[in-house]
C-alpha cells in the first residue's frame, strides 16, 4: 500500500522539514501531535491524491494578547 499523506514542519523562518509519510490521514495527525509534544510549531498535512492541505498549529499564538474577564 502507498503512503497517501505527506507530514511536515514549518519553521518560523519559513523553511519546511518533510518528516515522513503516512498510509492514514488519523495517523498523521497522531505523529505530528507527538512530535508537537516535543517541538511546538506549525505543521501541515498534504493528501497526495487531491493536493489538500491542513495546517496545524501546536503551541503559537498568533495575534495579540486577549484578555479575559
């Protein structure tokens, strides 16, 4: 069987890191949170046969602070 999603790491610089592949979209999701455990940052997931992409996000913030009451 071949792998269908393809994982990766975006640095803040921008450069990307290809971590591996994976058979099962639940599957990479579940390395890229381990991973994210250790090395919080941006990620994305792209499915090979449509192109998709997901981008997740361990970690950041994004934006200014908020306040809450």
């Amino acid at each position: 069987m071949h792998a269908l999603f393809d994982m990766y790491r975006v640095d803040v610089d921008g450069s990307v890191e290809w971590l591996g592949s994976s058979q099962d979209y639940r599957l990479a999701l579940l390395e890229i949170g381990l991973t994210a455990v250790e090395a919080p940052g941006e990620y994305v997931i792209v499915d090979r046969q449509t192109s998709d992409r997901i981008v997740l996000s361990f970690g950041m913030r994004r934006g200014p602070p908020v306040a809450v009451q």
